[in-house]
C-alpha cells in the first residue's frame, strides 16, 4: 500500500491523503474488474464514481471536467454489462 503525502493534499482536508490512497486502490481494483469483463467490476466502479463526484462536490472542487472520464467509463460498463461474467 501507498500513501499519498504531499502538501497539497494535506492542505486540501487533513483526512484527503488518506482519502485519495484509498480511493485510488480501490479504482484500481475496480478497473481490474472491468477490465476482465466482469459485471462486479461494473457495479463497483459506478459506486465509486458516484462516491468521488459526491466527495469534489462536499470539498467545493467538482467542475465538470471531473465527470468527463468517470462517466465515459461507466457508460461503456454498462453497454457490455449483459455480455460480462
């Protein structure tokens, strides 16, 4: 495991670096997942779009840049999503 340290992280909440060391292990996982065409991976990441939208949103930092690729990914998931395992 990683841990993000850098004072811009630190300065954005004091919980965030351990925030976005999470965040980006588990989008790594679920990238994995859809990657290997399986619909948990599907499921997962669209958690945690939602969940990284709804965190920019409550720290004030979401503009719509930060939809663009999370949402690309999840609406391709879930095009393929009856063909998955």
């Amino acid at each position: 495991m990683f841990m993000v340290i850098s004072p811009p992280a630190r300065n954005v909440a004091h919980w965030y670096p351990l925030y976005l060391s999470l965040s980006t292990l588990y989008a790594l996982i679920c990238l994995g997942g859809v990657g290997s065409m399986k619909k948990w991976g599907v499921i997962a990441y669209s958690f945690y779009a939602l969940a990284q939208q709804a965190v920019y949103l409550y720290l004030g930092t979401w503009d719509a840049h930060a939809l663009v690729l999370p949402a690309a990914i999840t609406i391709v998931g879930w095009i393929y999503y009856r063909k998955m395992s």
